[in-house]
C-alpha cells in the first residue's frame, strides 16, 4: 500500500474517533462507548491517547529480537539516516561535544549517564547500567516510557527495522564495535 492509502486509512481512523466523541458529548453519555483495550489494527505513528482508551499508552510490550541474527543482516546506510535524526541533539563522532543530548560515541556498552561534562536528568542519572543492544532498542522505541522524567525530548521510532539499522550503524561509531551475539539455535 502507499502512503496515500495509508493516509487514507489515518483519516479515516480520525474521522471514526472524532464521530464517536461527538455522539459522546451529544448525548452525555446516554451510551458507553467502551474504548477497544487494543487497537483493532496498528496505523504506523498513531499512538493511542485518552480519547482512545487510557492514558498516553505505553506502547505494547514488543519481541526484543534476536540480535546475533538481525544485526548480521541490518541495513547500515538505512541506520545512518535514521541518525541524522538523532543529531540535531547528539553528536556521534569520536571525541565531539554535547550538544542538546549527551556525545554518543561508544554509546553500546557505555554505562548509561556517564558523559562527564554532561547534566543529566535525575531520571537517566538513576541508573547506570551499561547500555546494550536490549535497552537502547526498548530506550529508543519510546524514551519517555521506558526512562520516565527523562528530558530526552524525542518521540521515539516505532519502527523496529529502524532501531536495528540504527543500533548497527551505531555500532561502527565505537573504538572497537560493541560484539554481536550468537544467534540463538533454532527453535
Ligand atoms: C530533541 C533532542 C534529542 C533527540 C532528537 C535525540 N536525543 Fe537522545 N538524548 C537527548 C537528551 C537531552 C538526553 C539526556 C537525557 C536525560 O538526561 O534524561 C539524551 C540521552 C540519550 C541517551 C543516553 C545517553 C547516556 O549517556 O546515557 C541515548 C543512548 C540517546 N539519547 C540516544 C538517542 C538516539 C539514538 C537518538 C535518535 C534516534 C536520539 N537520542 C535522539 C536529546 C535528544
């Protein structure tokens, strides 16, 4: 489908939400409209608000992948892409400096709030476990609900192909690439 479609389908989601608030404050709730626990289907960059079920969601609780398969096959010229988004804040060369976010270089393997010079957040601060291919593709999906209170002020990238060809592209920017796991035996 092209985005068209896509927008097509977006629209008419939001026109449906829209039709059903309104009925809402129309009749004062003469009828419940229970909202569906989960979406019926998932349109790429809606997240689900109060007006459809609950507090700005957590998003659902997603397969961490194999890495020692999926990084093997990652996309690295795509990851670099995904990361000019994330260097309006960071810089990812070696030695570079903070900018908005922390200086990312050897970020894999890195304990978490660690750059020196760098005022973290009391949230990132509460930790300092060593970032792993595991927590920045958790991290990045959704960084306000993973580090709640962190001033990261990003959305987060839904796309899980994305955060893999970012995580391997990010590998190449250490002293010496984080390892990449053995894939796990085939089940
Ligand atoms: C709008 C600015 C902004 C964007 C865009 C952004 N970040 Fe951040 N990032 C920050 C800030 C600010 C912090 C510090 C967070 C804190 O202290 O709570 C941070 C922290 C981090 C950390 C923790 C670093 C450490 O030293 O523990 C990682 C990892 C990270 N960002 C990765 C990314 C990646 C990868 C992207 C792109 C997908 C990205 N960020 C996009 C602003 C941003």
């Amino acid at each position: 489908m092209d985005s068209w479609e896509w927008n097509k389908i977006a629209g008419a989601v939001l026109g449906t939400v829209i039709f059903i608030l309104v009925i809402r404050f129309a009749t004062e709730s003469l009828f419940e409209v229970e909202p569906p626990a989960k979406e019926a289907y998932h349109v790429e960059g809606v997240v689900q608000t109060a007006s459809t079920g609950g507090t700005p969601a957590a998003p659902a609780e997603e397969a961490v992948p194999d890495f020692g398969t999926v990084l093997p096959a990652a996309d690295v010229t795509a990851g670099k892409a995904v990361a000019a988004r994330c260097e309006q804040c960071h810089d990812i060369s070696k030695g570079g400096p903070d900018k908005i976010g922390p200086e990312l270089w050897n970020v894999i393997g890195r304990p978490r709030a660690s750059e020196g010079g760098f005022s973290y957040s009391s949230a990132m601060m509460a930790d300092h476990a060593a970032w792993t291919y595991e927590s920045l593709f958790k991290y990045l999906e959704s960084p306000q609900s993973t580090v709640p209170g962190t001033k990261m002020s990003f959305a987060g990238l839904r796309s899980a192909t994305d955060r893999i060809n970012l995580l391997a592209y990010l590998r190449t920017a250490e002293d010496s690439p984080a390892a990449i796991p053995a894939p796990a035996p085939a089940k």
